[in-house]
C-alpha cells in the first residue's frame, strides 16, 4: 500500500523528514500551503528512521509493521482474553476469539493499512499496559503515556487510573508523558 493521501502520506512521513532537517512547522506556513496536523508532534519521532528511506519504501515497512503489529495485538489479547477467563475456556476458543475480533474490526483494520495510521499499533500498546498493569504498573503507565503522546484521548486513561487507585501507574504515565514532550524540546522549541 503507498498510502495516497493518507496520514503516512500527509502527515508522518512529510513530518518526520521536517524534523530530521530542521523545517518544522507546526500548524505554520510552509512552501507548500499550512502543514496542520490532529497528531501530537511526538508520534513523529516514530518516523524519522522510515523518512530516510524512498517514500514507496518506507510506505511498504510501515505497512508490514502495522500487520505484525495487528497480529501481535490479536495474539497477546486473547491470550489476555484467555487468562482473565481461565477454566471457562477451551483451547479452540481463544484462536477463534482472535480471529473473531480481527473479523469484526476488518472494515476499521482494512482503512487503517490503506491510509497508513497508526491506530494498529496504539491498539498493539492498548493490549500490552493490559498485560502489564496487574503486575507492573509502572510500566503500563509508561506504555498509556506513549499511546497519549501519539494521540491527546490517550490521556483519558489517567482518570481511569486514579478510579482504579492504580497510583503506580498514573504516576508513570504523567512522568513519562512529560519526558516524551521534553525530548521534543529541541525540535519544536518552547511554542508548543
């Protein structure tokens, strides 16, 4: 898939090369029109190593990397799915859970690798801070904190935190978010 038009397309990749040569421009004119974007500017850093590749390239590794991440998430969630529910399953049932919700989701996924999103994978970390959170919070905050830095709703899970009393993990997430925008400091700046 090369991502025409998409956000890969108009927004990760363009970006990244931007901030590998020193042309960021957040929501400001550039030499070809505004370049405004939804996205937090650290899901950027995400793509610098793919903007210095050729853009088919780079296209095609973001693609293979979003299936392996839809495959793990499948994979690590009914198996999740699996232990949560312990004896009221049987070992057929998880693979047919796996490929279930892949089945359901199939419009949502079939979008997400056309256009180049990152939503796969913030679904891939969604499933590993439920793996992590029983038994290291603090790491699940910091997963919950990436998955915020790529996209604002991510900070929604701090209140679920707080009502869970999972103070580890709420803490983890605020430090961490915090970190990531501090090592965008020197890309954007203090504006942003």
């Amino acid at each position: 898939t090369n991502h025409q038009g998409g956000d890969f397309h108009n927004h990760f990749y363009p970006a990244a090369q931007m901030l590998v040569t020193g042309e960021w421009r957040f929501m400001e004119p550039t030499a070809t029109g505004t370049f405004n974007t939804l996205y937090l500017p650290v899901t950027f850093l995400l793509f610098v190593p793919l903007s210095q590749l050729p853009y088919l390239v780079a296209a095609a590794v973001w693609s293979m990397f979003s299936v392996v991440c839809l495959l793990l998430a499948a994979t690590l969630g009914a198996r999740l799915v699996g232990e949560r529910l312990k004896s009221r399953l049987d070992s057929a049932t998880l693979p047919t859970a796996a490929a279930l919700t892949i089945g359901l989701l199939v419009s949502k996924i079939v979008v997400d690798l056309n256009l180049g999103q990152i939503d796969i994978l913030l679904g891939l970390l969604l499933v590993l801070s439920a793996i992590l959170l029983p038994h290291r919070s603090m790491q699940a905050g910091a997963v919950l904190a990436v998955v915020a830095s790529f996209k604002i709703i991510g900070l929604l899970f701090l209140p679920w935190l707080l009502l869970r009393r999972a103070w580890q993990a709420a803490a983890a997430l605020v430090v961490t978010y915090l970190l990531l925008w501090m090592v965008m400091i020197p890309w954007l700046g203090w504006e942003v």
